[in-house]
C-alpha cells in the first residue's frame, strides 16, 4: 500500500473494546509493542511456534484492519524450529499502551492493570501464558517470569481482588510464576471458558474424575 493511501486507512482506525482487552491479555503474555519514535507511535507484533498456528490466525482475525500483511512463517536457527508472525501498522492509538506496559525498553505490568483487565483479557493471558500445574491438579500456573516479583505481586492482587482468585506468587529458577489454587477452578473456567479457543483449550485443565470407594 503506498505511503499517502497507507496514512489516510490509519486515520480510519481505532481499536475496538475487543481488540483493547485482548491486547491487555496478550501483552501480559507474549506479545509486545514496538516503536521507532519513542512511543509516538506503535506496533504490536505476535509470535509464536507453528503448533500454535491456529491461535495466531485466530489473534489475527481480531486485528486484521489493522494488519497489511498475514501471518507469515519464520525459522528460527537457535533453537532451531519454526514460529508464525505477523504485525500492525504502526499507530498513535497504540502509545498509550506503550507507555504503560514499557519502561526503560522493558516490558512491566501497568498501574491501570485492575482497571484494565476483563475475564475476556485473562483468557487471552491464559492461553499465551498459562499451563496446568499437573495432569491430577485442578491448578493452574501463569508464567510470569519475565515480570520482577514486585509486577507478580500485583498481579495477584488483581487477580484476587478482580476475580476471587485464590492464587500467590511462586519462586522458581527463571523468575516467578503465579500459581492458581485449585479450589478456583470453577471461578476460573467459568470467567474464560467462553473465550478459549478450541486448540487451546488443552491448556487447561480438565474436572479430575471422582473415584468411587472400592467394594
């Protein structure tokens, strides 16, 4: 698309409820703002292994005014594999969140997160950043680790205080994950059942079965 045709489609866009709650969810994840100009102006880009190609056509779907070019296959040479990818235009609507979720060229957890997370955003979270504890828990660990203890601290707040989630911070080799008790596991799956999609619904955890007593 040629430059001035290219700028006057962005001044037709705007991001939608949707688009807003799950960039907060996927930013919290794997997915990350660039910018050239100090934040003026923004893209999100989105990465991921192959396997996990239908999400991202999904994550595309969301943004596609926003996109020029469709997902895209890269390999990778260390470790070796191959991810799928695409990006947004560049955009001022995007500064906001640029700025709240970068400090220092480095990604951290908002202030405004409270305000901004909805069950539709942990959903999105999930299933970029989560996994079962076990295959015989009810539990559930988001992997936090690129955030400092101080940003998983208040992530669990928010996720106490949004959501009545039982759930804390759990030290490990790279950083600290947030662990989700099992004794929430209908609150849970009942704030992001609705928006898993079915590839990734793997991620989470099934009902354990209830053995009957032995005669």
């Amino acid at each position: 698309m040629r430059s001035k045709k290219l700028e006057d489609y962005k001044r037709t866009l705007a991001l939608t409820n949707e688009q807003r709650e799950v960039l907060v969810g996927i930013l919290l994840g794997d997915a990350h703002l660039e910018s050239r100009t100090q934040g003026r102006v923004s893209r999100l880009k989105i990465e991921q292994a192959i396997t996990h190609k239908h999400y991202v056509s999904h994550l595309y779907d969301i943004f596609k005014p926003w996109v020029i070019t469709p997902p895209q296959r890269k390999e990778k040479r260390r470790p070796k594999g191959t991810n799928i990818w695409f990006q947004t235009v560049s955009h001022e609507s995007l500064q906001l969140f640029t700025k709240s979720f970068y400090r220092e060229g480095k990604k951290h957890v908002p202030e405004r997160v409270q305000e901004w997370l909805t069950p539709r955003g942990l959903a999105y979270w999930y299933m970029d950043d989560g996994s079962m504890k076990s295959l015989d828990s009810k539990g559930v660990i988001f992997n936090t680790q690129s955030f400092s203890r101080n940003d998983v601290e208040r992530l669990c707040a928010v996720l106490r205080d949004n959501f009545d989630l039982q759930c804390s911070p759990r030290s490990q080799r790279d950083g600290w994950q947030i662990f989700v008790s099992g004794r929430s596991y209908e609150k849970l799956s009942a704030l992001v059942e609705a928006f898993l999609i079915p590839e990734m619904k793997y991620k989470f955890p099934t009902v354990r079965k209830t053995q009957l007593p032995k005669k």
